[in-house]
C-alpha cells in the first residue's frame, strides 16, 4: 500500500514539474543576459539576476499604454459576455417558445465555425462602421459568444424547477427570479464564464492586430512582437515581457479558484 501511494506521489510530482517546466524556464530567462538565454542550458536561475530587464521592457515599448488598454478591453468584453449569456441562457433554458430548439441548434452549430474564418466580415463590418483603430473595433465583436451561452444555458437547466415554482408563488417573475435567485445560485458558472472571457479577450493577438494601426490603441500581446525585429530576437527581454503580461492572469485565476469547487446547487439545497 506504501509502495502504490509512494508511487502515486512520485507520478503526480513528476507531472507538475513537467507542467511548471516552461514557466520555471520562462522566469529563469527573464533574468539573464541575452547570451544566457540563448545559450542551451539546463540552469533555471542565471548566475547574476538581471533585474534591470524589467525596466528594459518598458522602455523598449509603451506597456503601460497597453495595459491600459488591454484591461478596459478586458473587463467590457467580460461584462458584456456575462450579460449576454445570463440572458441567452436563462431563455434557452427557462423559455419555452416558438423555434427555440432550432435556434439553439444553429447557436450550437456557430461553435464549429473556425475562428479566423470570421475575421473578414468582422473587418469589412468595423470599417463601414468607421471603427478601425477604436475601442468599439476591439469590444464590440466578441461581447456574446456561444460556448458561453451554452455553459450558463446547463447551468439554468441544473436549477431545480422547486425554486421558480416557490419564486412564482411569492410573486417573482422570470427578470425578477433570474437576477434575485437563479444568478446567484449559478455563480460558479458565472465565474467560469467570466474567467474564459476575460482571458480569451486578454491573450487575444490576431484581431488586436488587424483592427488596430495606432501604438495608442495596441494591447499587451501586440507589446511582445516588439522584442522581435530584423536585429533578431531579444529573447531575454521577451520572456520577461512575457512574465510581466502573464501575471494578472494568474493573479485573477487564483482569486476565482475556489468557486470552480463550488457547487451551484449546495447551498440552494442545503437550506
């Protein structure tokens, strides 16, 4: 029995230095020399940390500009998507009218629709609309997706039918059961919802790219092309570029971890 945990241990302990190797590389590299960095070995840390790459960075591009502009974009992508897949979802869920079983089918079927396939008509939309280089151009077209509404939709129909049915019976209607009981009871959910939209909106490069020609309207991700020029590429600076971009992501998945373990139901249940 000793032998099987010993070895559980060992196997689970070797698939988290495998996972956390890249990272470990990354803020190894960060700190180095560029010669350091290039060069192939095996040593994490350098042997004098170079902490004035972190400076470096800044000067090299206006990130402070950029993250900026990548958390309002951030942030109203996520708000938005929230919005609209609490609404979608609680109506392909709780709803029950004329088609929906149709239009929930072809929602479904827009998921198998790859992603770069809808750049043009995005981009021919946002320049009629005069929103190159804007805000809108990069808000504006990933506010509603529908992985999200389909997430929310399972958990509206995990909801006992017990809540709406006392809901009704003290006078809720469906706006008033959705925001005061249904919500909140799905807030694990919410937080996942929240989670993939924010960091999707955060890590996104191509379309930042495409819709954006100005320094003042570029994102953090569009920052780290800058370490890489005709020169070659600085790839010390780039990974610490990189570890300073990554770090409100795992700043915000560590604040919502304890809501995946959560279950939408328990408290509702428990009483």
């Amino acid at each position: 029995m000793k032998i099987r945990i010993t070895l559980l241990y060992l196997t689970l302990a070797l698939g988290a230095f495998i996972a956390l190797y890249p990272f470990l590389w990354m803020l190894g590299a960060a700190l180095k020399t560029l010669p350091e960095a290039t060069a192939a070995s095996l040593k994490f840390w350098p042997k004098s940390p170079q902490w004035q790459n972190i400076p470096a960075v800044f000067r090299a591009a206006p990130f402070g500009r950029y993250f900026l502009n990548s958390f309002l974009v951030s942030s109203t992508v996520c708000i938005s998507v929230c919005i609209t897949s609490i609404m979608a979802g609680y109506a392909f869920a709780r709803l029950h009218f004329w088609g929906s079983g149709l239009l929930f089918s072809i929602l479904l079927g827009s998921m198998m629709v790859p992603f770069e396939v809808m750049f043009i008509p995005n981009f021919v939309l946002i320049t009629k609309l005069g929103w190159y280089n804007t805000y809108p151009a990069l808000i504006v077209p990933w506010c509603a997706n529908a992985f999200s509404i389909f997430l929310m939709r399972q958990a509206f129909l995990a909801l006992p039918n017990d809540f709406y049915d006392a809901a009704v019976v003290d006078g809720c209607g469906h706006l008033r059961f959705l925001t005061r009981i249904a919500t909140p009871l799905v807030k694990p959910m919410l937080t996942t919802v929240a989670l993939f939209a924010f960091l999707g909106s955060y890590n996104a490069l191509l379309w930042p790219i495409i819709v954006t020609s100005d320094e003042a309207m570029r994102v953090v991700q569009v920052g780290l092309t800058a370490f890489n020029s005709d020169a070659g590429l600085s790839l010390n600076l780039l990974m610490c570029a990189s570890t300073v971009v990554i770090l409100p992501s795992l700043l915000l998945y560590f604040l919502a971890q304890r809501y995946f373990i959560e279950s939408a139901l328990g408290a509702g249940i428990k009483g």
